[in-house]
C-alpha cells in the first residue's frame, strides 16, 4: 500500500467534507448570526460532538484498531469475526444507555457545562432542548467510528473519509429548507445533527457487508479481546483527547463572558479543523493500522521509519497551513462568514480567536501523529500521564489570558497546551527508543521554515488592507481568496523546488 497515495485519497475525501463544512457553517452563520440561539445550539452539540471525539475516533478508534489488527495478522477469520461481534454488541448497549441518560439528564449536563447560561432563563431551556434532540448522536457517531476502525484496517479508507460529508449535507438541507418548521427555526440544527448521524451509520454498512464484517448481535462478555479493548479504551478516553475536554472547559469559561463568545470560538475553531482534519486526522488514520502491523509483525526499525515519514509530512504541510491561516485570518472569515445577521464586529472578535488557535496548529497536527505511536503498541499509560501534565498547564494559561485576551486567550491557551502534548509525546518516544530521526532533519526543517516565510510575506502584500474585505461583495472576496491561496500554493512549492525538494522524496509503504 502506497501511503502517500493513501494520505492523497483520505484527505482530498476529507477535503470535501471539510468545504461541505464551510458551506454548512456560511449557511448558519447567514441564517442565525452569533447570539442566543446560536450559542445554546453550539453549547448542546458540543457535548455529544466532544463524546464522539472521546470514544469514537479517540479512545475507541485508539483502542480497537490495533488490536483487531493484532488479529487479522495472528489470528483465524472466525477469530476475528468474533472479536466484531463482540466488541459491537457490547459497545451498541453501552451507547443505549448512555443516550438514555444524556436525554433525562439534559437539565443537569448543562449547568455543569455552561453554568452561565442559568443567568439567562431563555438561553438555558433552549439549550436543554437541543440537547436532548441531539445527544442520541453519540449512539450513531460511534457505532459509524467502529465500522470506520474495520474498514481502515482493511485498507478502505475512502469510504470512512467520505462518510462525514453526510453530517454537513443534512445541516445545510435542514438550515436552508427546514428551519422555517421549527420553533424555535434553530431546532432545525438539532434535528439535522440527529438526522445526519443516522445517515453516516447507514452508509457504511454495505461495505461492511463485502469485506464480510458486518457485526452481527452476539453479546459475549468472556472474550478476552473484547476486555483487552475496554482496559486500553478507558485511560485512552483522557489521553488522547486533552484537546477536547480543553474546549469543553473553554466552554465554561467562555459562558461568562460577553455574548457571542462562544460562537466566535465556534467559527474560529471550525476553520483551524480544516487544516487539522485535512492533514492531521488523514495522517493518523493511515498511520495506525501500518504501525499497529509493524509491531505486531516485531519490526521496530519499520515502525521508527513511519513515525518518521509522519512527522515530516506534517512539517511539511502543516507549517504553511498555520501560517497562512494566521495571515489570511480576516479573508478568510470574511468571505466565508461575514453575511446576513454576522456582523463587522463578529467578524474581528473572531479573527483574534483564530489567529490565537493557528499559533497551535502545528502542535495540533502533531498530536495526531505521534500519540498512535503509542497507541499501536497497546500504551495508554505514558499519553494518559501527558494528557493529564497537558491539561493543568492548558487551564492555567486560561486563567493568565482570559483577562486581557478575552475569548481569544482561551483559544491561545488551547494551542499552546496542544504544542506542550506533542513535545512530551515526542520526548518520550525518543526516551522509550520507540522513535529515532533519520538523517537530514536540521536541513529539512530549515528548508521549510525558509519557504514559509517567503509564502507569508508574499500573502501579507497581496491581501491589501483588512478592512476592504468586511465592505467588498462576496463575488470578490471569493475570487481574490481563491486567488491568494493560489498564489500562496505556487510560492510555496516553487521554493521547495528551488530547494530540492521532490514529491518521490516522500513515497513510503505501508506495512501489508
């Protein structure tokens, strides 16, 4: 398997879904601006949004795939087909459960996750309601992780790639056609989230069906490789998603201040996920079932020498993405958001949001790469030991810059705690003899840093004064962006070509 063809195919699947996201969010930020409304639905999909994130692609995905690697490698098909059932069954009732709870519970869940809302009635029982429409989607989102986690270790990764396009075309279906229906319209949102995780659920299975692992309901609580998934999900739930429960707690913080807050973090972080997505979740979704192989297979030189491919991919591509974004902040909000009910000034509080998270992005990105360098090899203690150091010191910097940075300290403190996750991470794969650089690191790096500079001054001319994008039609803000991220493409790879740099440079295979 060519991975880099492989990361080609998931990300441009990704990319798709990640426009259809923009798309979604343009659609939104049109029809219901940044306010109450939209705060209460932002706050209510937050929290399943988080879960999924939690135990679909964090801790589960982490958890399940290199063990059912493990058995594809070692052991019988019926073995495995068992490890399937077992593990769906076991985890389908669980997420029942959970769903019922989070239903009934909704009131509660909401004080402890916006306790500012209670200040306002209003906010508050929204909130509660669009809750309650849309926590069922952890029960879908995960079951859609879990045939996602069989379809990637079989090397299908389109078809989990292409799967959350479904969310955004029913956001936009419902905004756009719907919400008229509903009472308060952004119910409609709700009902779109509910909606949407069905649909991923649906799509898969087909392919589930051809490869011959679509779960069949047998509850086994015997099996050991299901109990060796739940001992590797549990700590893994923290580990690898510190990110997460950062932003949650952002929430909280961010309920306190001034209206709209939480909704300029919303925008900001919807287009610092781009990136993230595109790159970093691609990476870490082609990178796992390869290293979960290689150390089953006991070749640690072929694990080191993916882990090292990963890591200048995403130098690579990573580093241009977090500066362009920082350049390009207020275009790019502009010509996506600045419309209908979302004002200039929406526009600039989330301008600094954004600037604050690109600061991170790479730190991001990172994360996704290196935490399945432990994952794979069935380690959940030394990244739940790092999440917890990354977690303190991210909630400490939150309570040095909400003061004078505002909304925008609370995305600083996200990014800069994300860089502090990837350099422990780091520091300890080399310490554990898990990873070693290959040669040539000192002069890659340089050669990167050199050419995104050159692309950032470039992009900083030719954007112009700021303030002509909040007062120009959307037919030019759309065409002179477009034109920019031309422009900072062809900069880009013509300085990496002056350099030296080939695309075959960066071709590796993944493990069989």
């Amino acid at each position: 398997m060519n991975l880099l063809k492989a990361l080609a195919t998931v990300s441009s699947m990704t990319l798709l879904s990640r426009i259809l996201g923009f798309v979604r969010d343009a659609v939104i930020a049109r029809a219901f601006g940044a306010g109450l409304f939209t705060d209460a639905f932002f706050v209510a999909f937050r929290l399943p949004n988080l879960l999924r994130r939690l135990f679909a692609e964090g801790a589960f995905s982490q958890a399940f795939v290199p063990i059912l690697g493990e058995y594809r490698n070692n052991r019988t098909q019926e073995e495995t087909r068992a490890l399937v059932d077992h593990v769906a069954t076991l985890l389908a009732l669980a997420l029942v459960v959970v769903s019922v709870l989070g239903v009934l519970a909704a009131p509660w869940i909401i004080y402890v996750t916006a306790p500012g809302f209670t200040a306002s009635p209003d906010k508050f029982q929204v909130t509660v309601e669009l809750l309650r429409i849309t926590f069922p989607y952890i029960l879908f989102i995960s079951l859609t992780s879990l045939a996602g986690g069989i379809l990637n270790t079989w090397s299908r990764f389109s078809v989990p790639a292409f799967t959350p396009t479904l969310l955004n075309v029913a956001f936009i279906v419902f905004a756009l056609w719907l919400a008229p229906y509903f009472d308060p319209p952004v119910k409609a949102l709700a009902w779109a989230v509910f909606a949407g995780g069905a649909l991923q659920l649906a799509f898969q299975l087909p392919f589930l069906a051809r490869i011959g692992m679509l779960p069949r309901f047998r509850l086994e609580l015997r099996d050991p490789g299901v109990w060796r998934v739940l001992k590797l999900m549990g700590p893994a739930v923290f580990g690898v998603s510190i990110g997460q429960i950062s932003l949650l707690i952002n929430t909280i913080f961010a309920s306190f201040l001034v209206t709209g807050s939480v909704s300029w973090l919303y925008y900001a972080d919807r287009l610092m996920e781009f990136p993230a997505g595109v790159l970093g979740a691609a990476l870490g979704t082609i990178l796992l079932p390869s290293l979960s192989k290689h150390h089953a297979s006991g070749s640690p030189a072929e694990y080191s020498r993916l882990l090292d491919w990963g890591l200048r991919v995403t130098l690579l591509l990573a580093l241009p993405a977090a500066a362009a974004l920082a350049v390009l902040a207020l275009p790019l909000i502009a010509t996506l958001f600045h419309y209908g009910r979302f004002s200039d000034t929406d526009a600039w509080m989330t301008r600094d949001a954004l600037v604050a998270y690109s600061l991170g992005l790479v730190g991001l990105i990172l994360v996704k790469i290196l935490a399945p360098g432990f994952y794979a090899r069935q380690n959940v203690a030394t990244p739940v030991k790092i999440g917890l150091i990354t977690l303190l010191a991210t909630q400490a910097m939150n309570f040095a810059f909400i003061g004078p940075l505002k909304h925008a300290g609370l995305a600083l403190a996200i990014g800069l705690g994300a860089c502090l996750n990837a350099w422990l991470l780091y520091r300890f794969l080399r310490k554990q003899d898990i990873y070693a650089p290959q040669p040539g690191w000192l002069a890659f790096a340089l050669k990167v840093a050199g050419s995104v500079l050159v692309m950032a001054a470039a992009l900083w001319f030719a954007m112009g004064p700021q303030a002509q994008w909040l007062q120009a039609g959307w037919q030019w803000k759309a065409g002179m962006l477009a034109g920019l991220v031309a422009l900072g493409g062809a900069v880009y790879g013509a300085c990496l070509l002056v350099l030296g740099f080939r695309l075959r440079d960066f071709a590796m295979r993944g493990a069989a």
